[in-house]
C-alpha cells in the first residue's frame, strides 16, 4: 500500500495522523495538506485508498473522466478491503519510532471522510477530523449496499470534528440533519460539526492561495488532534517527506 509520509524534522516524538484522500487520490493539493499538518507537529501518513485497483502512483485528474474512474474503483471496492488497509495504518503508523505512544488521530476528505470515520471505530484513535465525509448520511461508501457506518457511531470514543460545505451536492442539508442525530444519539463521542463554504474550496485551493477559511478550519483540526493526542509544535516546523511503497 503505498503511502506518502510527512513528517517534523525536529526529533521526538510527535502526534500521528492517517490522512485518507478524496477519489483523486495523491493529488498535489491533498500533499500539500500532509504537509501543512506535518508543519504543526504531526507525523502524517497518507495511504492510496485504490492501491487494490490502480497501479502504485496513480493519481487522478480533477475532471469527468477522473470522477468516473474514481468512483467506479470506490464502488469496485469492498468495505471489508477498506478495513483491512486503516487497520495496516494505524498499525503501521502506531509502529514508527516518530509517533508517540497513545497519539494516533485520522483525518480524510469527502470518501476519504467515511474512511476516516470508519477508522474512528478503532479505540486507538483518539481524534478525527472529517472533512464532507460522503455517504455518512445513507451508507453510500464502497460495493456494499450499505457500509453502515453511522449506526457504529456509538463505537467511537475519541474527539470528532466534521466540516461541511453548505453548498456540497453529496451531503445535502437533509443529510447532514441525519448525520447530526446520529451522533447525538451516540452520546458516547464528544463531536462537533461545522458547515461552511462548498465542498471544493479545500482541496482544489491552489497553491499559495489559502482561503481565510481554510485557515481557520485547519487549525481548528489541529486543535482538536491537539487536544487529544498530545501538543506538537506550533505551525511552522521543518518537515520531511517520503514515499513508502
């Protein structure tokens, strides 16, 4: 499974993040993501959610053509394959000499989102941080018919942000009303949810052009990472970075 891995250049242990990518994969915008968090202190792995289907290295287009082909390898896909790779994640990540003991957080983007809630499920993980998570609200995820992910709300125990955009065609403001009784009935997870902006705005932004809100809903994912996982630097820190296959 190859994974893309960024990481502070200072010594010490730090927090880990598994970071789970929309449809396109490793596009350049979502590396720059990894890196960012890398810069406030976390260890950040970013596995190919297709490495099933496509060839290692494959990233796709921000096109029809990439949609489709992105979709149809999440619907050729089953949640039990998706399963089986966040847990050779975590496990991986756990692993590394970088990572502290008990620091373990996901983070993902739209697919990637339901991955990183699903991934929540492990008590390993003490914080999430989702951005428009698809398919949460009718179980849309891979070739199941239902993946179920919102009925385990309840296994979850760490800290949990959701971001949405009010303006994002896969989580309507309907669905994100079920979402949001899901987890309230999970009374068991310390969540919160925002909505602002359109689906897009983060992963598409280009480089050396970051929305104010982008700003702002990054650090507030790293605040909740923060919280839960440990106090990495503050933004800023050297990083590395590396490809594992």
């Amino acid at each position: 499974m190859r994974t893309f891995v960024a990481a502070p250049r200072a010594s010490g242990s730090h927090p880990g993040v598994v970071f789970y990518s929309d449809i396109f994969q490793l596009t350049d915008s979502t590396l720059r993501w990894c890196i960012r968090l890398a810069g406030y202190g976390f260890v950040v792995a970013a596995p190919e959610i297709y490495h099933r289907i496509e060839r290692a290295g494959t990233v796709l287009e921000f096109d029809d053509e990439g949609k489709r082909r992105g979709q149809a390898d999440a619907d050729a896909t089953y949640v039990a394959d998706f399963d089986e790779d966040i847990r050779a994640a975590l496990d991986w990540l756990e692993a590394d000499n970088r990572v502290a003991a008990g620091g373990l957080c996901v983070t993902g983007h739209c697919t990637g989102g339901h991955l990183g809630f699903r991934a929540a499920f492990d008590p390993r993980v003490r914080a999430t941080a989702l951005w428009y998570p698809t398919g949460l609200h009718d179980g849309k995820l891979a070739r199941d018919a239902d993946a179920g992910s919102l009925g385990r709300a309840s296994e979850i125990r760490g800290a949990m942000l959701l971001i949405f955009g009010t303006r994002d065609p896969h989580t309507p403001e309907e669905g994100r009303a079920v979402i949001k009784r899901g987890l309230e009935e999970a009374t068991a997870i310390n969540h919160q949810m925002r909505s602002e902006s359109e689906q897009i705005s983060g992963r598409r932004a280009p480089l050396g052009e970051t929305p104010a809100s982008l700003n702002s809903t990054c650090a507030g994912e790293a605040d909740v990472k923060r919280g839960q996982c440990g106090s990495p630097r503050s933004f800023g820190s050297p990083v590395r970075m590396k490809l594992i296959q």
